[in-house]
C-alpha cells in the first residue's frame, strides 16, 4: 500500500498550457488586399470596366457622334448640313476647329461612364436571376431581357445629362435660328441644365423625350448584348477559352451596327424630342405619334434615318472599343484577386 501511494504521489503534472501569445493568430489582410477582392466582384469589375469602356468609346468618336446629331435635328427646308459626311466634317472643322469636333464631349463622357457602368453592372445583376447555375452562359431571350433591363436602368439615371449633351451638342452649330442665340459665350453644362430647370418646365423638363429614348435604348442594349455574346462565341475557336483582340474588335463592331441600324428611327425620335422647345428648330411635336407623322409627310421615311451614315461609320470603332476595353479592364479586376490568392499560398 506504501508503495502505490508513494507511486501515486511522485507522478508529474502536465505542463501548462502555453500563454496566448504563442498561439499563431490568423493574419489579416492588407487594405490592398481587401480593396482587391472588392473591386474582382463580377458586378463591381463590371461596373468599374463599364464606365472606362464608356470614356473610351465616346472619345474616340466624338466627331462623328455630334454630327449625327446635327444631322438627326435638322428639319425639313434646313440645309446647313444637308451635304455628305466629309464634307460635313470638314465644314465643323473649318468653322469650330478641334472645339467642334469635342462639342459636348466632356458632358458625354460625363454622362457615359455612369451611364456604361450602370448598364453593364446592372446586366450582371440581372442575369443571376436567369442563370441555371452561378457563371452559366444565358440563353438568346433571357441575354436580350437583361440587356434591355440594363438599358433602362442606366438611361434613367443619367438622362439628364443626355438631354443637356444635345444642347451642347447643337448650339453652336450654324443653323440660321440659333445664329443670333450663339453669339457670345455659350453656356456650360451647368448653365443649361439650369437654364432648361428654371425655363422649360422645371424638373420634367430634365426628362424630356425619355418615353421614346427608353423605346429606342431597351431593344438597342438587349440586342447588342444578345449580338456581342453570340458573335464573339462564333469568333471564339475551338479549344480556346476567349477569343483575340481583334476578333472581339470584330465581334463589337457587328452587335453594335445590328443593334443601332434596327433600332435607329427611335433614336431620331429622342434627339427631336430633347429640342423640341428649343427655339429656331423649326418643329413643336405634340406626341410620339404626331411626330412619326410630322416627319414622316414633310421629310419622307428617309426622315426617320437622318443621320444614319456618320452613325453607322462611329458604330464600328464605338462599340469595338467599348467591349474590347470593357472585357481587358473586367479581366484585368479578376486578375486581381487571383494574385492574392496566388501570394497568400
């Protein structure tokens, strides 16, 4: 009995615990590393990649996109720009120099990197509601639904900086009503938006023309996402996984002139509306109907198209620039979070 309790007694105790400051603690990420996997998020890289497609697609069309306008708003019996688009150009050029060719550039681009990130953002958001599983390709009809739910979403947030774009855009140009009102120092972007508030109407007035623009712009984006994802899949080889810059310059070039050429007459509509009650135009339009059949009597079918050529001429390199560098700053976004990745391993 001695012996076991002499045993007992002798027995050592377990060591202690070691203190809390030997237990390896996680590390937390670095501010770079937290701000990296935000900005790699589908919708936020969309968005962010959406508004510098934007910014350089309307900069590298800037001439041809103002002189579409001119040519949309000049009425029947104008023929300040009734002329080929060369010519056109060159009388911009003549009269305004590298200001003309810029006009309304700085409001656009203003306008469209809201507007594109909007739009694109907004398309990820609503294709999660279509999607069989997380990242799986849409079918036709649901890719042309969300692309006409983006177009809606982003042109109601930014319309008002469209409609002060047309101003801009129009009122230095040399049509005889408006020579009297651009002598002088023309009003800013901010001046106009004000001036339309207080003039015109008050905040509807900031809306003017938004029932045909949505017309035009929800069939315009839903067929332009719907034409890119099903061109740039053909384009796409097999055994690739993306298809090359310039066969997504091709595939941008091809969604953009189907999109536009379908849905241009609703386009025509919206810039007559946006100066519908600015003076020295030399047309009131009651409704969307009236107008249709104003311009349809005094101008012809060929009413509804004016404008289209320089149109059709920005398309090509606007929307192959817009999705080339929407897809380089999307991946480059990704490319971002597997880094971190990368260096946490």
């Amino acid at each position: 009995m001695a012996l076991s309790i002499d045993k007992a007694t002798t027995t050592k105790p377990p060591p202690p615990p070691p203190p809390p400051a030997m237990i390896p603690q996680p590390s937390r990420p670095s501010r770079g590393a937290r701000l990296s996997a935000q900005v790699s998020q589908p919708v936020v890289a969309a968005f962010i990649a959406g508004g510098v497609a934007g910014a350089v697609s309307r900069t590298v069309v800037s001439p041809l996109e103002r002189l579409k306008i001119l040519f949309q708003v000049q009425s029947m019996g104008r023929s300040a720009y009734k002329m080929s688009v060369h010519r056109a150009l060159l009388k911009m050029w003549k009269e305004e120099g590298i200001k003309g060719f810029m006009a309304g550039n700085g409001t656009n681009c203003i306008r469209i990197v809201p507007y594109s990130a909007v739009q694109f953002g907004s398309y990820n958001v609503y294709k999660k509601f279509f999607e069989t599983s997380p990242g799986a390709p849409l079918m036709p009809w649901p890719r042309f639904i969300c692309g006409a739910c983006a177009g809606i979403t982003s042109v109601t947030f930014t319309y008002p900086l469209d409609i002060v774009r047309t101003r801009l855009s129009i009122q230095s140009a040399s049509f005889e009503g408006l020579k009297k009102e651009a002598e002088g120092k023309l009003p800013g972007m901010w001046a106009t938006m004000v001036g339309m508030y207080k003039n015109e109407g008050g905040f509807f007035a900031l809306y003017r023309g938004i029932i045909p623009t949505v017309a035009g712009v929800a069939p315009y984006v839903g067929l332009n996402f719907l034409t890119y994802e099903a061109v740039r899949s053909y384009f796409t080889y097999e055994g690739e996984q993306n298809p090359s810059a310039w066969r997504k310059l091709g595939a941008g070039a091809i969604s953009g002139a189907v999109s536009q050429t379908c849905t241009y007459p609703l386009d025509v509509l919206r810039r007559r509306f946006q100066i519908n009650t600015m003076t020295g135009m030399g047309y009131q339009y009651k409704s969307i109907i009236d107008a249709v059949r104003m311009i349809a009597s005094q101008e012809g079918v060929r009413g509804l198209y004016k404008g289209i050529v320089p149109n059709l001429l920005k398309v090509a390199p606007s929307m192959a620039s817009s999705w080339l560098s929407f897809e380089l700053t999307r991946d480059f976004l990704y490319s971002l979070k597997e880094d971190d990745l990368n260096a946490a391993a």
